[in-house]
C-alpha cells in the first residue's frame, strides 16, 4: 500500500445519498463542500464518483457545473451505497514493480458499517469489487473487517492504527492481536504495525487513525493534540503522543512528531463532533485540510502542515457542515495510485 503522497492516478468519492442517515435534512447544505472539494481535486488530477443511479449522476452534473468543474475530468459510475464514506468502504489500492513494470491490485476488506452500527451496508461493501471489474485489476480479500480510515501508512513498510478500532469486539471478534497484524502484513505489504490507544470524542468509528495522526512523509508524523486539561480530547491524545514518542520506523529509528492543534469542541445540537485537523486530504500538489471556523487554530493547523508539505498547495475549507455526518475530508475520499 504506499503512502498517500505518493502520484495519484485519480481520487475516488462517493456522492451522499438525500435519503441517507449521514445527512439527513442537510444534503443541499453538504452538497455545495463535495461540489467545491471536487473542484479544487480537479486541479491536481482526475475524481471519480460513485453515485446511486442515472438520475443521481444527472443532479450532480449539475451541481458541480454550476461551481464551473471541468466536467471531462470528472467520471461517474452506477457504483451505489447507501452513505458516502469512501474512505472506508472504497478501494484500497496497492501496487508492485515486477519485471519493470507497475503492477496494480484492490484489497478488498469486508465492511460492516464501523461494528454494525449503521444496517444495511451490503451495497457499500460491494463498492471495491465493482471498482476492481471496472480497471480490470485484480482483488484480494482477505475475509476480515477493516476500513480505509483506520489504516495509515507511511509506504515504507510501517503501519499506524488503534487497538479501540481493530481489537474492538464488533469488528473482527475471533482474531487476536497478532493474527490481525498478520492480515495487515499480507495484504498491505507492511513490515511493521504500531498502535496508538483511543479516539477522540464524537468518532463513531470507536477510534479511526485518521483523526488523530497522520504521517506526511515516511520519517514525520503531525499528531493531534488539545491544551486544554478540561477537554475530553485530552487525556486520550496526551497518551497517544507519549506513545508516539517511543516508536520506531522499521530501521529503528524514531519519528520526528510534529504537534498540531485541534479545534476545540465543536457541537451541534448538543452533540460533540469529532473535528481534528488530521482528516486532511493529500492529492496530487495539493492537501485539503479542514477547518472549523476557529480562527486561530485554523490558521495554525494550515501554517504547520503548509510547512510540511512545502511542494504542495495547503488549502483550508470549511467542514462545520460536512463533520454534522461525523467525518471530514479523508473519509469521503479515497487515492488510486498512479499505474
């Protein structure tokens, strides 16, 4: 599996369904951050989006002309799911170089809807094999749960995760610790598995990886972290940097930890969010970061991870809209590595 700043040959979404429970009430509202999303991926490389039927296809056409999207870069297919979180239900790619050549493959892990909380799902779970028929590419899978968004990988043979997602009983309740490690290795071509402890407040996916920290290239990791001892983020991303502190990459070195800054609560209906900074979106020449109308730590998420990422353009957007559904960017999103 490599790393996600590595070439894209496209970035795959899947457009929210009116009817789904992701956004129920709110899809007008949401649509206009796809539509505005998808324009900026336009820039850097091709989108590919998975939509319910011809119908669906013809209103987003729409949407995403009126925001002036090229459309020719844009393809869609009558790939359905009942929600929109690519991240994890879509295609996770990997590739090899054999006899000089790039080969590429889809991994196709089972999905159950983060332990079964969102029935039915059938449809989602299809999604990687409809996309492995459609390159033409083959598919591996593996028979256990997992999702894109608590995989995270620095294409060198190192992958990070957390022992509250993938140890947790409603995924994968007959396999221990090293037998899931051993799937992770076999199939995503990892060395080397690190686990981080819990999630932050509001993630209904009991604690994916990409809310809390996230590597920008293979020796640096920027990792969340609240300041504020009263916050109930704080004790959980505290542990998760003292852990990070002692971890090694697979030649034994340490990782350099850069922190950043979380938003502070950020609530709806009296229900806290999970919004972090570290669902950022790495694309070709650009990275999407979200942000959530604080002003000061929005400007300092976007200033740290333009320093990270000095070759590529750091572009904030609003999400107070999209994390009403509980994710932000990199779940809506999923890279296909160029061939």
């Amino acid at each position: 599996m490599p790393a996600e700043w590595e070439p894209h040959a496209a970035t795959w979404l899947t457009w929210p369904r009116p009817d789904g429970i992701s956004f129920p009430g709110h899809c007008e509202t949401v649509s206009p951050v796809y539509a505005g999303l998808i324009l900026h991926l336009t820039e850097a490389e091709e989108v590919n989006i998975n939509v319910w039927d011809g119908e669906m296809e013809a209103s987003v056409r729409q949407i995403l002309a009126g925001e002036g999207t090229p459309l020719e870069r844009v393809r869609f297919h009558h790939f359905p799911a009942y929600e929109p979180w690519c991240r994890d239900h879509g295609p996770v790619f990997l590739v090899r170089e054999k006899n000089g050549r790039r080969e590429r493959a889809i991994v196709d892990w089972s999905y159950n809807a983060w332990g079964g909380k969102y029935p039915p799902c059938d449809l989602d779970d299809a999604i990687p094999r409809h996309v492995a028929k459609w390159r033409q590419l083959p598919l591996f899978s593996p028979g256990i749960v997992m999702e894109g968004g608590s995989l995270e990988v620095n294409g060198r043979g190192t992958l990070l995760t957390t022992t509250s997602c993938l140890l947790n009983p409603n995924r994968n309740p007959g396999l221990s610790k090293m037998e899931i490690e051993k799937h992770l290795r076999e199939y995503l071509g990892v060395d080397h598995v690190l686990w981080l402890g819990g999630g932050i407040a509001g993630d209904d996916t009991d604690g994916h990886i990409d809310d809390l920290t996230r590597f920008v290239n293979p020796s640096t990791l920027v990792t969340a972290v609240e300041e504020d001892p009263a916050d109930a983020n704080y004790a959980v991303l505290q542990e998760n940097l003292q852990r990070l502190g002692h971890f090694r990459d697979v030649d034994g070195k340490r990782f350099r930890i850069v922190p950043l800054p979380m938003p502070g609560a950020v609530e709806r209906e009296g229900r806290r969010l999970p919004a972090s900074y570290a669902n950022f979106y790495i694309a070709n020449r650009l990275v999407i970061v979200p942000t959530y109308r604080h002003k000061k730590n929005d400007k300092a998420a976007l200033e740290i991870l333009q320093r990270e990422f000095p070759s590529r353009r750091v572009i904030g957007m609003d999400s107070t809209e999209l994390i009403r559904g509980l994710g932000s960017f990199h779940c809506i999103t999923q890279q296909e590595p160029a061939p």
